[in-house]
C-alpha cells in the first residue's frame, strides 16, 4: 500500500468510527437532517480549507484567511447598506480584492523570499485592521437577494435540508480536487511542497506557481466570507477569529503533511466533517460543554501529527532496511 | 565531436575555479570526470548545466556554441544532468516524475491514462516493469537513479552527466544502473561520469580527464592508465619527481592519546591510533576513503559504536562535541563555511565563541578581555583585517580559516584535528598555515591533519597514515614517508569491498 494514502484512510476510518459512535448513542444523528446541517454548518469552513490545503500541499501557510473573511463580511454589509448595488456585484468585487490581496502576499514571499508565515501574519492584522475600519458594529443585512439566498435548499429525503451554501461548499471542494490532482498546477505545487530545489530543478516555475497559490487561498476566503455572511445575515469586524487556525486544523486532521507535499483534498474535506461531527455531538449531548469541541479537536491533532510522524519514520525505516 | 570545451575559465572571489579547461566528449562514449574537493569538477558540470555563467571559453554542442543560463535551458540544449541526491520528487508518484512538465493532457486537464502509459513505455526502454502510480520515494535508491536517468535522456537526449549517481548504491544496484548507462552509450549519448570511486571508474569509462586545482592535469583513454599514475595525476605528485621534503623525523615519542578500536558502521572500520605529545599525524586517501569520517569519529561528531580512547590518566569520553572539547579536543572542520565559521558575526566574537561556550553563558568573558585576545591572535596569526570587528563572512578563504583556528587556540587544546586546513585558500596562506602547524607542535600540541595534498601531508607530518575503502590500511613513519609509498598504499587494491 501507498503510505501516502494511509492518513487518508486513518481520517475516513475515525469519522466512520466516530459517527458509528454518535449513531449508537443518538440514532437520530444517522438523518439527512443532520448531514444537511452538517454541511451548512461547516460552508465557511470547508471552503476556506480548500484554499489552505492547497496553501500547506505547496509548503507555506496562510495566516490571513480568518481575517479576510471577517473583512469580506463588513464589506458585503457596509457596501449594500450604503449603496444600491447588487449583492452579485458587490461579490464579485469582493472577490477581485481578496484574490489581488492573496496574489500579492504570495508575490512578497516569492521575492522577498520571507517566510509564508510573517508575511500572512502581517496580512491578517492588516485584514482584520481594514475590516474594523469599514465598521466597528456588526451590520444586518436586508436586502431581499440575500433572504432569498438563505432560504434555498432542496429537501433531502428524511426532511433534511440541502442548503445552497452546502452545496457551494461542495462543488469547492470537487474544483479543489481537480485542480489539485489533475493539472500541472496541481502537480506543481505538490513538487514545491516536495522540495523547492528540486521543483525547481525540474521545471516548476516558483514564483507564478506561489503567487498562484496565494492567490487561490484569497478567493476561497473571500468566497469563505460571502457564504459566512449570506449563513450569519450580518458583517462583524470581530468575527471569526483563529478561523485561520481551524482550517489548519481540519487540513492536518484530513491527513496532509503540514510540511507540505502530501495529501488529499478529499482528506481535508473528512476533516472539516470530522470537526463538525464533534460539534454536532455536544449539541445532542446538551450536557457537554462547548469547550470539549475543542478538547477533541486538540486531541485529534496531536494524534494526527503522531501518526505522520510515525509514517515517516516507518518509510524512513523501511528504505534504510531494504538496503541492508 | 559531441561536446567540445575549450578555454573555460570560471573566477570566483579569491579563487580561480577553473583554468583554462579543455574537455571534449564524443558520442557513445563514457568520459570520466576526476579530481579531489576543489579540483573544479563540479564548477565544470554546473558552467555545463547553466547552474553558473562560465567566466570565458567556448563550449560548442553538436557544432553550436551554447550558453545556457539555467538548467532547463541546457536541458532544451540536450544536456542532461542526474546528481548524486536523487534529483527528483520522491512524493510525487513515479509516472508524475517522469512526466513533469509535458503530462499528457485533454481538455485542459491530465490525463493520467496516457501519462502512465508513457511512463510505462519509457520504463520498459530500460527493462523496467513498476507501478508507475506508486510515489517515487518508496522505490530503492537504485531504481530512483534509474527513473532520474529515464527523464534526463528523454529530456535532453544528446549529453547525460552523472555527478556521482553511486555514493549511496551497492555493489549489486551500482551493476545495475552501469548496465543502464552503457545501454545508453550504445545508443549514441555522450556520458560524463563523475566519481570518487576508482574501481567504478575502470570499470565503466572509456576515457579519463583529471582536473586539479581548476586545471586540466591529463586526459587519457582508461585503458592505458593505471591506479598509481591515475592517483599521482589526482594528488598532484608525478612519482618520478620524487621526495626533497620529508619531514623532520624527530623519534618516536610517548603517546599522550589512545585510541583502540574505534569503528562505525558505514563510517570506518576499526582502526587503533596512537598520538604522542607534540606529534603530528597525517591522514592520506582519497576522497570517501573515511578520512572525514575518523576525524568525527575522535570528536564525537559521530558516536563511535566500538572502541575506546584514553590518555595517561584514564579513558576518555567520546562520545559528543562538548566532551571531546572537555577531554581538550578540537575541530577544524573540512566545510569551513557551513561548519566553522559563523558568516554574520565579527571576527572577536567568532574567536571568542568556543571559549566562551566552555565557560557558559552565565559568565560572559568581559569586553576587554575579549578585544585582547582577538587583537591577539589577529597579530599571532597575522589575520589580514581592518579590524577586529569585521564579518567575517567578509575576509577571504584564508583569513577566515585562520580565525577558525585562532578560536581553538584561545581554547589551548591538547589535541587539535584540521580537515584540510588548506582547501580553497591560497598559496601565500597556504605557507603560513604550514608554518603554524609546525610551531603549535614545538609548543607541544597534537595534531591530527587531514589533507588530500601529499605535498603538505609530507611537509608536516611526524607519522602518515593512510586510509582506504573506510580502513586504515597503512602507517608510514620517518624516511618511508615519502609519496610514493603514499601512493603505492592509496593505490593497492586491498580485498575488495562493497562500496557501501
């Protein structure tokens, strides 16, 4: 077997566990009710992760993406309050803005060749700082367009609701599969993650392929913020906070190398179910409190992070072993 | 006429990488590529792979001159280049490696299908039959090189230049991937082989050019060459020009330090080392002989799995840098820039960095005394500076190799090894590293030198001993130092070894 896939197949096989465990407990959570909320829930946050997947498969990581989604909220809400444009319009600035901010932040990383790390850092202050800027005051949302759009939902057979946002998230995540495993974009930010020497030894053009990147996690976030803000109804400055470190999370719980180089998109997407089973599950209990989510997230990490390690170590060993 | 090299000069600060070389390489030929550390090989093979811009000459391919400014330029240009880390992505599957860059594609997407077709049908070209879907890093080493090799010809095409492809192969996977390589011949490509490992040598090129010192010593058909002329080509000694220069043979003395059995596995075999006070010994062999090796070994760079070590009043503690330096060891080491010196900061605080280690840093050594010692040894050694507090990634080769060994002296070690003490620097210093050698010894410290120079060996050395395949195979005392006993010793095939 491929020892690449096995993280893969150890995060399908805990949520398998994990919700065998939840249905014996509450059979109620094996409906299309909470599969649907499942995935309303977590639209923001799988489709940011698409765009930190791709960001950790190259090797960098991308600190802003909690803020960017904040900044896109305020200024979905700012903008229609005080001008008559449509929301689709206002969308697709929005998304314009947070892909140039991405580009340039992978742009500073290339050249300056600083890490990914400073350079999104500085990109999540200067998020979150534009977004208190435009307002400091959560702002509704009225307009009929967005009433509409958090009304639409197929009904799933069992009453559970397909929500519009949760079928975006899921069309994310199939575009991420495709570009991440069947193009030469794709293959070339895996090479980066491989190594950048090498990469770039074989051809992979650096600097377009991190911009690119960069750029790439910036839309998912801004498209992050527009589902976040047609789920909430609002703008908030002070929303989702360490949004950034969640996705992070649910990436490595998905069973990506957070050096880079290896995973799935498809693992990434377990992961961002996995989290949202753990939620769900304290919701049923009623007795928990919230703050196991986290505990259990905390948990899984370290496991995840245990258990590549051991992977690496294991085909480490078996390479040295096979040369005597 | 494949490839033709005339006049290539490549300067860089401080030193003349290559000399005016001469180098052809016809086609269907293997030409080997030999000569020491620094002897210019691999600024050759990067002026050739566009990794660096030649400083002059003409390099003519196919009868047009190139000038390339990348590797992937003189990819497109027809030369190819496999290294000795394998040169691909080992996360990437094997049909992904093979194909980067020119995948197979339908509606703007790869089609897998074709591309491990392809992949498929280029192994097959080499009598390989793999999953081409499985990532490259799980396959041997071997099989690594011999996908590197696949892309690189399919690639390129006209030129294949192997920069050390064996050092981490055996015996059986090195058969291998020759029988790979001399397909290759048979089908026209022009190869440059470039190892350290002689028998390989004799055993697969046609042709042998031998660079030292940036220049080209001699290039020969492998055939009419021996082991010894091909060695006294590669230390620079003609073993007619014989000895003017023993050293001084001052008796044997008592040794100070023991060393008794001390081995590591795929490092060097068990060897026995005495070293009298004052005395220097002198560690002869080719490049991979286990010269490095014995060196880390005595410092605890590398833990010694068998053996011991002692002096008059007890054993010792090998067994990290920090009890070597405790024991009154130190090192020199053979990588002056990544190893020895510390680039971004002055030359005081690189003379004072060991000292101050060995005191802790809850006990700084005061400013004053810290400038006396630097103004010290900066005038003992006669370190050319405009002062004290100069980067000292700053100075030249030399300079800063005197700064690596004032701050051992600061120390006062008993014992004190230099790896190639003189490797990159130039002639004037070069004389008085030399010179310095000797006096540390009348003072009474021991040393240990490392150096591919057999001149230099002869110079300083009380005792020569001379390393092969990871063994210590000879000692050579008083009189009977002179090169070509060296040479002779260097050269003898000894009970031949897997090279490991």
């Amino acid at each position: 077997m491929n020892t690449r896939a096995l993280p893969l197949y150890v995060t399908i096989a805990i949520f398998l566990l994990a919700y065998v465990i939840c249905w014996t407990q509450f059979p109620t959570m094996l409906s299309t009710r909470v599969i649907g909320n499942l995935l309303t829930d977590n639209a923001y946050l799988g489709i940011v992760a698409v765009g930190m997947t791709m960001v950790i498969l190259s090797g960098g990581i991308d600190l802003s993406v909690g803020s960017v989604i904040a900044f896109s909220g305020v200024f979905i809400a700012v903008i229609l309050r005080d001008t008559s444009l449509h929301p689709l319009a206002v969308f697709a600035m929005l998304l314009v803005l947070t892909t140039a901010f991405g580009a340039s932040m992978g742009f500073l990383i290339d050249r300056l060749a600083m890490p990914a790390f400073i350079v999104t850092l500085a990109g999540m202050f200067l998020a979150r700082g534009a977004a208190y800027m435009l307002s400091i005051d959560s702002v509704p949302i009225s307009h009929p367009f967005f009433q509409s759009v958090q009304g639409a939902y197929w009904l799933m057979p069992g009453k559970g609701r397909l929500t519009l946002i949760g079928v975006l998230m899921v069309l994310t995540f199939i575009i991420g599969m495709i570009i991440a495993h069947k193009t030469r974009f794709g293959t070339s930010v895996y090479a980066l993650g491989g190594g950048e020497a090498t990469a770039r030894l074989m051809g992979v053009r650096q600097g377009r392929t991190t911009v690119l990147v960069y750029a790439f996690s910036g839309l998912m976030a801004g498209l992050s913020g527009i589902v976040f803000t047609i789920y909430t109804g609002s703008g908030y400055s002070l929303a989702t906070v360490g949004a950034e470190l969640t996705a992070i999370a649910a990436v490595v719980i998905g069973g990506t190398l957070l050096t880079g180089g290896a995973g799935y998109m498809f693992g990434t997407f377990i992961g961002v179910l996995t989290m949202g089973l753990i939620q769900t599950y304290i919701v049923f209990d009623g007795s928990l409190s919230s703050w196991w989510t986290k505990i259990v997230i905390g948990v899984l990490l370290l496991a995840f992070i245990l258990l590549q390690k051991g992977l690496l170590k294991l085909s480490q060993d078996r390479l040295a072993g096979g040369r005597g | 006429m494949l490839l033709s090299i005339s006049s290539l000069t490549k300067v860089f600060p401080g030193t003349r990488a290559l000399d005016d070389v001469h180098f052809d390489l016809q086609a269907g030929e293997v030409h080997a590529l030999l000569g020491e550390n620094g002897a210019g090989k691999s600024t050759l093979i990067k002026c050739l792979t566009g990794a660096y811009r030649r400083g002059g000459g003409r390099m003519v391919l196919n009868g047009t001159e190139i000038d390339p400014r990348s590797t992937v330029e003189a990819q497109d240009q027809g030369i190819g280049t496999v290294y000795q880390e394998v040169n691909l992505l080992p996360n990437l599957t094997v049909a992904q490696n093979l194909m980067f860059g020119r995948e197979p594609r339908r509606f703007g997407l790869v089609n897998t299908r074709a591309m491990r077709a392809e992949a498929r049908a280029m192994l097959n070209q080499y009598g390989l039959d793999l999953d081409v879907d499985r990532d490259l890093g799980s396959y041997p080493v071997a099989i690594q090189q011999i996908i590197a090799i696949a892309r690189a010809v399919a690639l390129s095409g006209k030129v294949l230049i192997l920069d050390e492809p064996t050092a981490s192969l055996d015996a059986a996977e090195v058969r291998m991937v020759f029988d790979v390589v001399r397909g290759l011949r048979d089908r026209g490509l022009g190869i440059v082989f470039v190892s350290h490992f002689l028998d390989q040598v004799f055993d697969l090129t046609d042709r042998v050019t031998v660079l030292r010192n940036g220049r080209k010593v001699v290039t020969e058909e492998t055939r009419s060459l021996d082991r010894e002329r091909l060695i006294g080509h590669m230390l620079g000694r003609e073993l007619e020009a014989a000895t003017n220069q023993t050293a001084t043979d001052r008796g044997p003395r008592p040794p100070m330090l023991r060393f008794q059995g001390m081995s590591r596995r795929g490092a060097v075999e068990a060897f026995d080392m005495d070293v009298g006070q004052g005395e220097v010994v002198g560690l002869a062999g080719l490049l991979g002989s286990g010269r490095t090796e014995t060196a880390e070994l005595l410092f605890g760079v590398r833990t010694a799995q068998s053996g011991s070590a002692s002096d008059q009043s007890g054993p010792l503690n090998l067994t990290a840098p920090r009890a070597a330096i405790a024991a009154g060891f130190g090192l020199a080491p053979e990588d002056r820039k990544t190893d020895g010196i510390v680039a971004d900061l002055t030359i005081r605080e690189n003379i004072i960095l060991g000292l101050q280690a060995r005191r802790g840093w809850a006990r700084p050594i005061p400013r004053a005394e810290q400038n006396r010692l630097a103004d010290d040894y900066i005038k003992r050694l006669d370190i050319r500076t405009t002062g004290r507090e100069k980067r000292i990634g700053e100075l030249s080769g030399g300079n800063q190799q005197k700064v690596v060994l004032a701050r051992w002296l600061a120390m006062n070690p008993r014992f004190l090894i230099l790896d190639e003490p003189t490797r990159g620097i130039d002639v004037g210093a070069h004389a008085e590293i030399v010179r310095l050698i000797q006096e540390l010894t009348q003072q009474g410290m021991s040393l240990l030198v490392i150096s591919s120079e057999i001149d230099e060996l002869i110079a300083v050395s009380d005792r020569v001993i001379v390393l092969r395949d990871r063994r210590h195979v000879a000692e050579l005392t008083g009189s009977q130092i002179a090169p070509e006993n060296i040479v002779k010793a260097i050269a003898a095939t000894g009970p031949k070894q897997e090279v490991a």
